[in-house]
C-alpha cells in the first residue's frame, strides 16, 4: 500500500536496500522487481501534430547560416566517407597514444563550453564524427550487414572527484587467449530424413534435440574442440569437414529415434588478433561474432555438467537447500564475458531458484499436495493435475533417457485403463489390451496401486498412460517463485540476500568448481583463466546538502547517506483543503480502522512538514467486497467526488485517501478509474499501520501526499552539476514494461517521464503508450518527447535549451536501436528550423551481474557493503566507451548492486566527474524516501510509470467483454491520464 514501511532505496529483486515492489504505492522501499511497470498517458491533443512555430518569447536558436555546411542526419553523426581533420602528436581515448578513435582531432566546431554560460545556445553546426555518436560502414567482409552505431569514446582518463579512495575487488576474472589463434565459424542445419517412404515429421526440434544430434555428428577429438548454440551456430578450434552427414538416433534417447540430415557449412574465419586490437582501440568496431564464439566457449562446460536455465544460467542440485512440499533451492551461476580495459573478462555472479526434486511422482505428490494415503489421490484429481500439468517424467520400468510431458491424469483408475495395442510387425491385428496385463506380459511389472488414476502423456487425440509408480520427475524443472506460499518465498530471499563476503566466496567457489566455466573444451580453444577476482581502485564521491523549508541545508548521515524530516519542513509543502476518507474496513472486527484518531495523527504530522490538512469533507465506509468489481468501484469514487462538489460548493476534490484491511487486485481498478476517469489522485493504505500512527510511517504518507498535490519535498542545495540556472535542462526517462513470459499476446508499455521544473528538476509529468507485444523500440517516442517539451513550454514559457536522456531496460545489443531509431525519432520530432536543443544519451542498466566488494571489510560499514556514492570508471569498465558503475544506495541488506551507466551520445560536454556528480545528486531527489536510491530518479520514475500502464492493461482487459488482447488493452485511449492529472506525480 502507499503508506510505506521504512525507505528502502535499492531497486533490484531487494538487495542492498530494498525489497521487491509489489502492486501497491505503499511499499516505497526503492526495492523494484524486474517485472510489470506502467502508467501514464498519451499525449495532450494529437500525437501526430507537426511542430509549431515558437513563440517569441521562447529562446531558441537562429537558423543555420548560408554559408554553412548542409545539415546532419537527425542522429549527430556525419557520414564516414567525409574526410576527417588530423593533428599530428595528437592524442584521444585513455592515453592510447595517437590511436585514431573516430573522432577528429583538435577542436570540436559544435563542443559547448564546459561550463555552460547563461548567454542563449548558439546556432547549430555540424557535429563531427565521435562527438555525439560513431557508424561505420560495413567492410568487405561484412558485406549484406547494416552499418554499425557506435557510442562514443570516453572524453577523458576517467574521474578523478572523491571525498576518499578505496580499495576493491570485483567479480570480473581475466581471460587470455592465444592472440594468433582462429576460431573456425559454421552454419549447420538439421532435417528428420524420411523412413519407410513416409514425409519426414515436421515436428519443430528443440535446443536439446538439436544439441544430441550434434553431438553424435561428431568424433570425440571433434566434440570436445567445438561448441554449440543450439540454433545454427557451431564454433571449432580446428577445420572441421564440410557437407552433409546422416545422423541415427537410437531409440531411448530424449529425442525422435530416427535419422537426420545434419548439414555444416564454413561461414567465417574469426582471427583472435581482431579482438586483441579491438581491446587496444586500435579497432572501432565490436567483432561481434568472436565475442559470441567465445562466450559459448566459456558456457560449454557448464551446459554439459549443470541444469541449464535457457542459454545465461546454470544450476547444480549439490548442496541445495530443502524448501518442502517436494521442492528444494539451486545455486547456480551466470557467466558473461565483457571487453575491458585490462582485456577479456569472464563475469560471474551467482543466485538461488526453486526446483522441482527429482523424485517419485507420488512422493512428490505426498509433500505438495498433502496426502497421507495413495488411495487420496482419487478425491483430489483437481490439486493434483495443477501441480503436474506440464511437468516432465522420465519412466523406472525401462532403460531409456527420453522424457514425457505430463497433459493431465486418465479417467479411469490404473486397473480399469485400456489401449489398443498395434503389433508393429503386422503380424496380428490391433487388439484392446488392460495396462495392468500388460505390464506384467511386456516389462514383468506387477502394479501395485491399482486403484489411482495413470499419468496421461500423450497427445490430445492420442492418449499415452503410464502408472504414477513407474514415474519420476525429471531434473532441472524450475518452479515459479510467484506460486511459492509466503513462508517458503521469504526463506528463499533470504538465501538469495547473503552478506557481500559470502557472496564473494561462494563466487570463487564456482569459478573454480570443476563443473564452472572453465574446463577442457576452454582449454582446447587456447584460453586460460585468472581464477582471482579483479583488484580495482574505487572513488566515493560526496553527498550533497539538501534545501528543505527554512534558510539552513540539510546534511546527510556519514555512513548511510539518510536524513530524517523530525523537526523540519518540507520545501514547497501544498495545502489539502478539500479531500475525501474512503473507509474499506467495514466488517472487519480485527483491522477496522479508527477513522478519527488516524485523521488526527495524520494531520499532526502533515502540520509538522508545513502541509496545512483540513478535516476530510466526506467520509465514506464500505467493505472490501467492493473491490470484486470495477463497476462497483466506479460508482463509489463518483460519488464521493459529487458529494464534495455539493458540500464544497463545486470546489475540486484534491484526494481521495483510500484505507484497506488487505492488498488486494482490485487496488487496480481505483487507480485506473481515478487517474483516467474522474482526475482525483488516491493515496492507498492499511488499516493495520494507520491504526498504530507511528511517525515514521506518517511521514512517508506525507512524502507522497505532498508530492502528488504537487509540491516539493527536498531538493539539492545549490545548482546541479555542469549546468547553470538559466540553462532550461530537461531530464527525461524512458523504459519498456513487457508482459509476463507465458503471455503471447498482451502489449509492451512504453512510458517516458520528463522534468517540469528548473533548476530544482524534480517535478515530472509522465506519458505512456501501448505497443506491439515484446516490442522494446518505443515506437511512439519522437511523439511522447514532443509532448513532453511542449509541457514544458507551456508552465515555463521558454522550451527546455539542454535534454539529458536516460534509458532503462536495454542492452549492448541493443544500442544501435537507442541510436539509430528512438534518437532518431526523437529529433525528428521536436527539431525545427529555429529550436535543436543539445542531447545527451544515457543507458541505466540494472541487468548486469558485476558486483563490487570491499577489499578490507573495515570500508564496508555495518553491512560489509560499499558505501554510497562509490563509482568505479576504469579497468573493468570498457575500452574506449564512456561508461561507469556507480553504487548511490546504502546496502542494508544483501550485497549492494551497482548500476551501470553507459553515454551513448553527448553534446552536453560531459566529463566523467561532472556526469558522475550530477547522476549521484540526483538520486537524492527521489520523492518517496529520505536517502539516495540505487537508480537516477527520472528512469526509476519511467518504471513506476510503465507498471501502472500495466494495472490499466489489466483492467482493459477485465472490461473487455471478449477478454481478448488485440481490442481495448491496445487502444490508446484507455491510458490517457484525466487532463486534471496529465503533468502530476501520481504515480508515486
């Protein structure tokens, strides 16, 4: 709920500072789960209006001149044929010499002045190649491919700002490699050739499939010298045979018996001194195809000795953790390489899942459904088919490997099942045979539990039963944490959120187990591996002081970097004059709310911060059976805003306070009926914490209340770094909110947030969209950016003159997209002749496994934990790229993690410390808890915005009376905010 207990800033499955947010504006520990964000609305009047003509009293910039050069491409990059400026002696990137990065040396014509002056921008001239962004055409060898986006080059050695120095070591493991060796890249292809005449089955062949049938297309010698994806891809150490190869498969295995075409083909010769140059910067280009090699190389061992969980994790059954109810706790691993300054490193980080043991059907079946008597099964067939739909088994009455897919449970008990029995020699004709006759006929089983259902196996028109005594569980099948009781769930976290020195040795452990990442098939290759974590030097930079109601800042705690509101004021704090108690806890003779006292305690404490709360102009009880219906929810928020409109005399109800005796789904459905429909904000909470009236909680009530009518809480004492106060600096945040993995069909959630305010910068408006399921590209970005710009003009009368862009939720790979089509969007849609503001492009990225550990644990404070403000920019960062981890969260529990924050494009004249500075600064202004949170606030507020879009997907989808996902959870108009609420922080 919104109340909130404690102010938990780590963002990221809970560790190091928070815990996992759930559906509920309450739960403000920063702690942010990976999975459904939203919220938001579209746009104000059309999204496809042109840019119009500035007002006169906005700044902006004169249009080009006629004797400049012709314009760029909408992304600030020239084309690479046009011939580049060079000084000789000159030197670029970290002290690589004269290495030529992409970038012109001297002078940039278009590089703003570092600290930017009040005077208006300057008219726009060509950005030369490497100030902003880098393509490169694709060489002869690449012929067919589109051309390659390059983010820039580090500007400088790194930062240099710090309040201390210290010492520390990182899971990065350095990799060598034999720099004139070659990896050897081949295409393969694998048919079912035809048997007895017949077409062969087009049965689609899974990644395990496919993995046998390479391996019995090769020799031994062979086998351990190749490595493979799965899909198409084969990388050897040495020249294999080309051509085509019939592979038999044996019956038993896990897999059609039968014969296939396996098909390979040489596609590239991969020199190893690519890569060695590319480290160097000697090379511009990322040899994509090596690293994929290499990284396959280093996942092989692995994939052969533990539980593969998709192609990124791997899992071992030694040492698990019993969970009950048939279910125990994996530790496993996830290894990636990453190029670095000091070269190739291997990164590995560890964590827990929840497995399903392998074990005897029944028995499983004992300890998670819960039966003492096999004879139970009968009276609990619904229970039992939930828990084992799905699920694979391997059979005890035979010698075979292959598995079956359980679809349900056969009608009939064990001794009353049948099947058609089909001699496959033709000798007699098919013939009904008992399963019990013929088990003990055929395998020389007698069945002993003769009145249960059977396993059913088989195909919807051809049903395959097995007795449940002959079956086992297969290994490796992981069960979903969300269907874990609350109990065992806990007890999982907790195994996930061990103390930074355990999971430092638990890391070693696994680098150097036998079935970890390095093993024969690595060493075949010419690769070895420092099995000792990266030593690197780290800066902690200074926390700001903050400006809260009165004339003296606020300094921050030494260790924790927290500051508490006892005896303070808020800095802007917004008078509640007319708001309304919705009362849920009718009914409920344990958690009824006691209406009056919360109303006084929570207008006490609103007092002390300067919000000045009046009684409540309506108050309503009712149940939470209420929540059962949208409909019903509706007409009651209606009715309360009529009610105060008459008691008001037509004056505008500000909010709505809603109290709850539980979390509940139909918390959804206020809030899309509230921020689409009426333009009241809600602030939800639970009657059990508003009846204790602890201060602490009263406050964090305060924090959102405050902010959602529109006021300030805190802010950062002075101006913020690298910018002056007349510089308009717009901050925007943009993520992607995709539907769980079973859905196929529900839309992505675009959000994108963006500053209202300068120089405080910490009052955002929000716009969201449906779009095309999985789809991480925001399609209408350009659009959104627009809108959002236009917003600004309109409460600041001039347009933002600086946008500094942070993007959450992609990866390396998917760069070239940030760059070439929502950048691209972008500027296409708010560039006109007279208005190019100066962008910069920054990646956030929680989705990493690097994590920094204290070398001497006397650094680490209470938890072990690297202090706040802990950056790291050099050694394991990249090459040449502009990148930096930045650790701004205090570790409360578990091992902190660092976000990683890669510049992909600039005109802003970034250097590492301002950047650094500023993105740390930031941190502090997050509205909804009084310390710095793991991730800069204008991505963490595009998440929360993107998570609410999803609650209005769900109620969409809940209206829908065809329930289907292609009509109103795709129409635009179901996430457009009321016009009352379009540039509010409602959704904090």
């Amino acid at each position: 709920m919104e109340g909130g207990r404690g102010n938990n800033s780590g963002r990221g499955r809970g560790r190091g500072g928070g815990g996992r947010r759930g559906n509920y504006d309450d739960q403000q520990g920063g702690g942010r789960g990976r999975g459904n964000q939203g919220g938001g609305r579209g746009s104000e009047g059309s999204y496809h209006q042109p840019p119009a003509r500035p007002q006169s009293q906005w700044v902006s910039r004169p249009p080009p001149q006629a004797n400049q050069p012709p314009p760029q491409p909408a992304w600030g990059y020239r084309p690479p044929a046009q011939p580049v400026p060079v000084a000789v002696g000159a030197t670029s990137g970290r002290g690589r010499g004269s290495t030529w990065t992409g970038r012109p040396w001297g002078e940039s014509s278009r590089q703003p002045n570092p600290l930017p002056s009040p005077a208006p921008a300057p008219a726009p001239a060509p950005v030369p190649v490497g100030a902003a962004a880098r393509v490169r055409s694709p060489t002869s060898s690449e012929s067919g491919k589109q051309r390659q986006i390059e983010a820039i080059r580090r500007p400088d050695h790194g930062g240099t700002l710090a309040v201390r120095k210290i010492n520390l070591v990182v899971n990065h493991f350095p990799i060598s490699f034999d720099e004139a060796g070659t990896i050897y890249h081949y295409d393969v292809d694998v048919k079912p050739v035809a048997a007895n005449g017949n077409p062969p089955a087009k049965k689609v062949l899974r990644k395990s499939d496919l993995r046998l049938i390479k391996d019995l297309a090769f020799p031994g010698a062979e086998l351990l010298r190749t490595v493979y994806d799965g899909e198409k891809n084969v990388f050897s150490a040495i020249r294999l045979g080309e051509g085509q190869y019939r592979v038999d498969v044996p019956e038993g295995e896990d897999v059609r018996s039968g014969s296939y075409m396996f098909t390979i083909k040489l596609v590239n010769e991969l020199k190893l001194s690519k890569l060695k140059d590319y480290l160097k910067g000697n090379l511009t280009h990322v040899p994509r195809d090596t690293l994929q090699g290499l990284d396959l190389v280093m996942k092989e061992n692995p994939m052969r000795a533990r539980i593969p969980m998709g192609s990124r994790s791997f899992f071992s059954a030694r040492n698990s953790a019993d969970l009950r109810g048939g279910l125990a706790a994996y530790k496993g691993f996830m290894p990636s390489l990453k190029p670095t300054e000091q070269g190739l490193s291997l990164c590995l980080d560890y964590s827990v899942l929840a497995f399903r043991k392998p074990m005897p059907v029944i028995d499983f079946l004992k300890d998670h459904v819960g039966f003492r008597e096999v004879n139970e099964i009968v009276r609990m067939t619904k229970p039992i088919i939930d828990a084992l739909r799905g699920l694979k088994v391997k059979v005890t009455h035979r010698r075979t490997n292959q598995k079956y897919t359980i679809v349900g449970l056969t009608r009939e008990t064990t001794r009353n099942v049948s099947f058609e029995f089909v001699d496959t020699e033709g000798n007699a004709p098919p013939r009904m045979v008992n399963i019990v006759d013929y088990f003990r006929d055929k395998w020389g089983k007698d069945i002993r539990y003769l009145d249960i259902p059977c396993l059913d196996v088989g195909k919807p028109n051809k049903p395959n039963a097995i007795p449940m005594e002959f079956c086992v569980l297969a290994e490796g099948q992981r069960f979903p944490k969300e269907n874990l009781d609350k109990n065992t769930a806990v007890y999982l976290k907790n195994l996930t959120l061990v103390k930074p020195w355990q999971r430092r040795d638990t890391i070693c452990d696994m680098v150097r187990a036998e079935d970890g990442s390095f093993g024969e098939i690595a060493r075949n290759f010419g690769i070895s591996l420092d099995m000792n974590m990266t030593k690197v030097g780290g800066r902690v930079i200074g926390a700001p002081e903050l400006k809260v109601g009165g004339t003296r800042p606020v300094r921050v705690d030494a260790e924790k970097c927290q500051w508490n509101l006892l005896g303070k004021t808020f800095v802007n704090p917004k008078s509640m004059d007319c708001w309304a108690l919705l009362d849920f806890t009718d009914g409920d003779r344990y958690n009824r709310l006691q209406a009056e006292a919360f109303v006084n305690n929570l207008r006490g404490r609103s007092r002390n911060l300067g919000i000045q709360m009046a009684e409540p102009d309506v108050y309503r009880l009712t149940r939470m059976n209420d929540f059962s219906s949208v409909d019903r929810i509706e007409r009651l928020l209606k009715d309360i805003v009529n009610e105060a409109s008459r008691v008001n005399k037509g004056k505008q109800l500000q909010m709505i306070v809603c109290v709850m005796t539980r979390r509940d789904p139909g918390y959804k459905y206020i809030k899309w009926i509230s921020e689409t429909q009426i333009g009241v904000v809600t602030q939800c909470c639970l009657s059990p914490a508003a009846n204790k009236g602890q201060d602490q909680y009263l406050a964090n009530l305060c924090l959102k209340i405050n902010a959602k009518l529109g006021g300030t809480n805190f802010e950062v004492s002075g101006k913020l770094t690298n910018f002056n106060p007349s510089d308009h600096v717009m901050f925007i945040g943009a993520d992607v909110n995709h539907p769980a993995p079973m859905n196929k069909e529900c839309p992505s959630i675009a959000a994108v947030v963006g500053t209202m305010n300068w120089p405080a910068a910490n009052q955002y408006a929000t716009r969201v969209s449906p779009q095309k399921h999985r789809c991480e590209t925001i399609k209408n970005f350009g659009t959104m950016c627009l809108d959002l710009v236009k917003a600004y003009a309109r409460i600041n009368k001039v347009r933002p003159r600086r946008i500094v862009l942070f993007r959450d939720g992609v990866s390396e790979g998917q760069f070239e997209m940030v760059l070439g089509q929502e950048l691209f969007d972008m500027k296409a849609a708010i560039y006109s002749d007279d208005y190019q503001p100066l962008i910069t492009v920054i990646v956030a990225q929680k989705r990493h496994q690097t994590r920094l550990f204290v070398e001497n644990k006397s650094d680490g404070g209470q938890t072990g934990n690297v202090p706040p403000g802990t950056v790291v920019d050099t050694k394991i960062v990249h090459p040449h790229d502009f990148d930096f981890y930045l650790c701004s969260h205090y570790g409360g529990i578990g091992t902190s993690k660092p976000t990683h924050y890669y510049v992909l494009f600039d005109e802003n004249g970034f250097t590492s410390d301002r950047l650094q500075k500023l993105i740390y600064d930031m941190c502090f202004t997050f509205v909804r808890c009084t310390k710095p949170v793991s991730l800069v606030p204008p991505v963490y507020y595009a998440d929360l915005v993107a998570y609410r879009g999803r609650m209005f997907q769900e109620v969409a989808m809940e209206k829908d009376p065809r329930g289907t996902s292609s009509t109103a959870s795709f129409d635009q108009s179901f996430y457009d905010l009321h016009p009352e609420l379009l540039n509010n922080m409602f959704f904090v």
